[in-house]
C-alpha cells in the first residue's frame, strides 16, 4: 500500500499487536468475555497502565474512577523489599495480572459500548482466519481449525473450530488502553525491581490475560464495557485480600445506594475545574484500609462514601418490609410502565440489591432525579458542615500559594491533597508531614461537630428524614424544597452549638447514645440517635418552621399529622428506652451509685433474701430521680417539656 493510499484509508489503524492463546467465558445468563492469555518482557511492560495513568480524573466521570490508588508503601517494601530482593533460595513468581481492553473516543474519554463490530473469515492460503473488529479501535485474528475442540461462536457467523493457541490482537495504541484490574501492585513491583536491578530483566516475564467484553455494542441492551469492568473488578478484589470497603461500596453496580453515591460524587466532581475547591474534598472515597471505611479521617471530612452507603441502605432504600421508603421516593408506581416493559422484577419486589438489568437505567434516572439533589443540601447546607468546608476553603489559598513558592513540605502536600490522598509518613518527608499536621489543624473541629460526622448520626439523619418524606405524598412530591425547610428546622436545636444536644456531657445522653464516653453502635443506641434527632423537631420553634411551610398546600392537615406522628412516636420511645437503660444500669451498679448508707444496707438484704419483685421495685424508686434529672434537663435543652406532649 502507498504512502497516499495510507493516509487516504479511513478504516482501522492497528500499529501494534499481541499474540497469545484465546478463549471465551460466560454462561447461560451472564455477559461474555474473551480474553487472551499472554506474556509480556520487560520491553513491552509499557503497554500495561494502572487505573491512575490511563484515566485523567479531570477527563471521566467519577463513576469510571475504577481502581484504588497506589500503596507505594506495599510495593516497596512489602513486594520488591520483602520478595523479590530476598536472598533466598526460593522460586519466585507472579500469577498472571488481569487486564482490561478499555477503548477510547477522539477526546480521549473511555466508551461505555463500541459503535459496531464486523466480522469476517479470510483465505490465507493453508487455513482460513476468521477476523472480527470493533470500530477502529482493536480487532482479534484467529486462525480456524476443522479438527480443533475448542469452539468460538462469532454474531453473524456459524459456530466455528478455532486454533486458539495462535490468535493475535491488533490494535490502535492512540485509542486502546490495557488497564489493569487486578496485580497494580505487583506490576508496580515488577517496573521498580527493574528500575533497581536492571541487569535482572532479562527473564522477568510477567504473565497477563487480556479480557474485553465483545457484545458490548450500541443497540445490544444493556450491556456495558465500564460496568463490565467495575462487576469483574469487585468480584475480583472481594475474593482472598480485600480492597478498601470505599472501593467495594462505589464499584457494586447490584446495590441502589451504591449508584446513588456515585452519582452524588459525580456532581460534586463537577463543582470545580480544581480538585483543591472541588466538593469531592469533603467525602473520603479512597481509603485503602477497610477499618477506616465507616468513620472520617480527614479534618475536612464530612462522611465516608462507605457511611453513605450503609445510612442510605438503612433509609431510603431500606429493605423493612414495614417502610415503603424506596418505592415512595424514587416513585416506582409512576414509572411502573417502564420498569416492567421487559416483563422484569415487579416493582413492588424491587430493593436496594434486587432489580433487573433492564430496569437499571430507570431506577439510576429516578435517583438523579429524586434523592441526589436533596442528598447535596443534607451534607452541604448544615452550618455545622458548612463550619469545616469555609475553614478548609479559606486556609488552602494560602497553602498553594506557599506551594508555588517551593516552601519545603507544601508542594507535595498539595499535590496529595489534589489527589485526593494524604501525606504518608512512610514515603514521604518529614516537611510534608509537618505541612499537613498544620493544615488539619485549621480545619474547624471540636466535640460539637464531630457528633455530626460519626456514623450514627449519618445513619439517624437520613433516616428520619427518609420516613418523614415517605409519611405523605406532599413531602415527597416538593422533595428539596422540604429538604431545605428539614435542615432548617434542625438548625434551631439539633446543629444549634449552644444547645449541644448530642454531647456526652448531657445526662441523657449516657448509657442511650453512649456507652463508656463512646457511641452506642447498638440497634438500641442507633434507635437512640434517631429519637433525640426527631425530638428536636418537636421544639415550638423548630416545628412552625416545617408546619408555616406545610400551610402553602392543600390538605397541609394530613401531612402535619403525619409528621407529628412520627416525632412524638419517636420522643416516647427516647423516654421509655431512657428509664428501661437507667433501670438495667442501676440493677446492676447500685452498689457504686450515690445513695445513703440505709438505703443501700436496705437493697443488699432484700436481695440476699432473694424478693426479685421487691428488689426491682426499690431500684425503680431511686432510678426515678436520676431519671427526672435526665428529663428535665433534656426539657430545658429541647425548650418544651417532653413528658407533656399533649400540650403540643
């Protein structure tokens, strides 16, 4: 072909290949995938990327954001140091990395399906190749043989005997990544081994199968590339040594709560062309340890992607068959047509993990649509929220400014933070460290805002906020706008500093909320949580704020009714859960609790003479006036008396 006849053909151009053995795997029900099982030397490692490298966060949607970060610390020390440096007499090897074809448009954005394939069989002489490509991006070779056991079944073609052990892939290098989707570390080990030992490469060759998903076409349902990698990823990582629970919870495309935190932090990707300022600052999304999933870490954290996860599947998408949260949020009966068009799950079985692939699309729109916006005002509007955001906001100007002027420590406290990731003392300086001790200590923190941060308040706010859209339609069908009015209301009491209505120094709080000075992570403590937040609710103040907005609609009667319901519901469950803990506490430690003499020789000799109903009697009558201390001073902190909620 001339040079002319190059630049004039439109068609594919494959500058490289890879050969290797080929087979295809699926079931009955599941998606295929074809993968080749290959080798690679040291000189062809550079056509593998990490999930880092092939996907600029600026470029991509939060949702394709696939892979954890680079542990340097494992691969260093843990691989390179612990394994392949040591002087053992011992065999060394890496099972094969998992790789994914990921293909690429013109503006270097990863395609959720390719446009069309074609495929075809050609005559080369002593055997026939069947041939089959995907747009322009790769195309797979595979010579057929008549006598083999090994089957391919093409789309437009005959199932066909294939040679499986001499395919070659080609592909477009401008328009193709390989992605690695499981051994990041172990190839980051192997490219820094070489990097010190170069003299040792010669022999290195790293095994690798290269899977795609061929039926991944446009006009072919719903199957998807990405989603594909997502689905191979976490089953992958959920097996032997587990990835970070943030990982596991945003990649799980089965669970509702899942996608609705993707969503969420897609959006706030959005919020700024610099990920310094961007909202994304303030969920942590990317911890690689499993223990820090369910709490914050970072001064500037407002909850976890994991906390998200676990609150949303407690509230919105709760599986009680007693709530209806999900099917009155995301409004399924509405959308019932198109939810069963394909004859799928009936909308009244849909769950937060149970759901067709069919009605997927669907049910993502209903939550963009439904739950994320008002999600955004929950986490971002609260002034004890925007109290951390406004201190993380006004002390970064001055750190990347400091960061321009190369004073030690800062530009690489910037640049992890511009990542998303946070200074390691095990692989970095000791300035960045200091730079970022510094900076943590500038973020607006105390014991009032943590209360707001830990996982029960998260699992507490949601859910009350959950049951009171789904008590009457009017809530839910003016969703952000009582969103608003919610966190509004909360402002007067429950975020309000001076009232301090979650501390451990409040009475009431021990023993219900907390236990020993920590959260009570109970289903009675988490129970505790809910009540005290709806007890605020019933402060007069609080109150007219919801019921002043409720009187624009018609038929404001029932809704308010509906909601009072549940909050002085809520208020006697906190009273009764209250004395029913204090009365366990002082059973079991009225020997320590500060009661006379007499009173004490009293209760030691009705228990030695075993009178259990007399014995509970007694302690119920000097729990009583710890209990009225509690109450009346949780009365004085909510501004009503909560034992007289007839006069509400």
């Amino acid at each position: 072909m001339s040079l002319e006849e190059i630049f004039l053909n439109s068609g594919p151009q494959f500058d490289s290949s890879i050969s290797g053995t080929f087979g295809s795997f699926h079931t009955k029900n599941s998606f295929e995938v074809n993968y080749l099982l290959t080798s690679m030397n040291y000189q062809e490692l550079n056509k593998l990327q990490v999930a880092a490298e092939a996907f600029d966060f600026s470029q991509v949607s939060f949702d394709e954001m696939i892979q954890r970060e680079i542990d340097t610390k494992r691969v260093n020390e843990e691989i390179v140091g612990d394994y392949l440096e040591k002087d053992i007499n011992q065999a060394l090897f890496f099972p094969p990395i998992i790789v994914s074809i990921v293909a690429f448009d013109d503006e270097d954005k990863p395609l959720h399906k390719y446009s069309d394939f074609k495929e075809k069989i050609v005559d080369k002489g002593r055997y026939n190749q069947f041939e089959k490509v995907w747009d322009k991006h790769f195309q797979i070779e595979v010579p057929i043989n008549d006598n083999s056991f090994d089957f391919y079944r093409p789309e437009t073609k005959e199932e066909i005997k294939i040679h499986k052990n001499a395919v070659t892939l080609r592909f477009d290098s401008k328009l193709v990544k390989f992605v690695i989707i499981d051994g990041q570390h172990r190839f980051k080990a192997l490219l820094e081994f070489i990097e010190r030992h170069n003299d040792q490469k010669k022999f290195l060759n790293l095994p690798v199968c290269i899977c795609f998903s061929p039926k991944a076409i446009a006009n072919n349902g719903a199957e998807d590339i990405l989603d594909n990698l997502r689905n191979m990823f976490v089953t992958i990582n959920n097996k032997g040594k587990q990835v970070s629970g943030h990982y596991l919870d945003l990649l799980n495309d089965s669970s509702l709560a899942s996608q609705t935190v993707r969503s969420l932090s897609n959006h706030w990707k959005k919020s700024s062309s610099d990920p310094l300022k961007s909202c994304l600052q303030f969920i942590e999304w990317n911890q690689r340890s499993n223990s820090k999933a369910r709490r914050v870490n970072r001064a500037q954290s407002i909850t976890t992607v994991s906390m998200l996860c676990e609150s949303l599947r407690q509230s919105v998408f709760s599986q009680n068959k007693e709530k209806s949260n999900l099917f009155e949020i995301l409004k399924l009966s509405e959308n019932k047509a198109e939810l069963e068009k394909h004859n799928g799950t009936h909308i009244y079985s849909i769950t937060e993990s149970n759901f067709d692939i069919e009605q997927r699309d669907c049910l993502y729109s209903l939550i963009e649509k439904n739950v994320v916006p008002s999600l955004e005002i929950l986490l971002i509007s609260p002034s004890v929220f925007k109290a951390k955001i406004n201190s993380f906001l006004t002390s970064i100007d001055d750190y990347a400014e400091k960061s321009k002027n190369s004073i030690p420590g800062y530009k690489r406290f910037i640049k992890q933070l511009s990542k998303f990731s946070d200074i390691d003392k095990g692989i970095h300086t000791e300035e960045s460290k200091k730079v970022s001790d510094r900076f943590n200590l500038e973020i607006e923190n105390n014991e009032h805002l943590e209360n707001y941060t830990r996982l029960v308040f998260n699992q507490a706010y949601l859910r009350l906020w959950a049951d009171i859209l789904s008590c009457n339609t009017l809530f839910r069908d003016n969703i952000r706008d009582f969103t608003s009015v919610y966190v509004k209301a909360l402002e007067v009491v429950a975020f309000n500093e001076k009232r301090k209505l979650f501390s451990k120094s409040r009475r009431y709080n021990n023993l219900l909320l907390y236990k020993s000075r920590k959260p009570n992570t109970t289903k009675t403590g988490k129970q505790g949580w809910y009540d005290l937040l709806a007890v605020s609710l019933l402060n007069p103040e609080s109150y007219s704020i919801i019921r002043d907005w409720l009187t624009k609609f018609e038929k404001s009667e029932e809704a308010s009714n509906s909601l009072s319901i549940i909050l002085k519901t809520a208020c006697k469950s906190f009273i009764a859960q209250t004395n029913e803990e204090l009365l366990k506490d002082f059973s079991t430690n009225w020997r320590i609790k500060d009661i006379s003499i007499s009173l004490r020789n009293e209760i030691e000799e009705i228990e030695n003479n075993g009178d259990t109903s007399q014995f509970k009697l007694r302690i119920a009558d000097i729990s009583q006036a710890e209990f009225r201390d509690r109450m009346d001073q949780l009365s004085s902190i909510v501004g009503f008396n909560v034992e007289k909620l007839d006069d509400l």
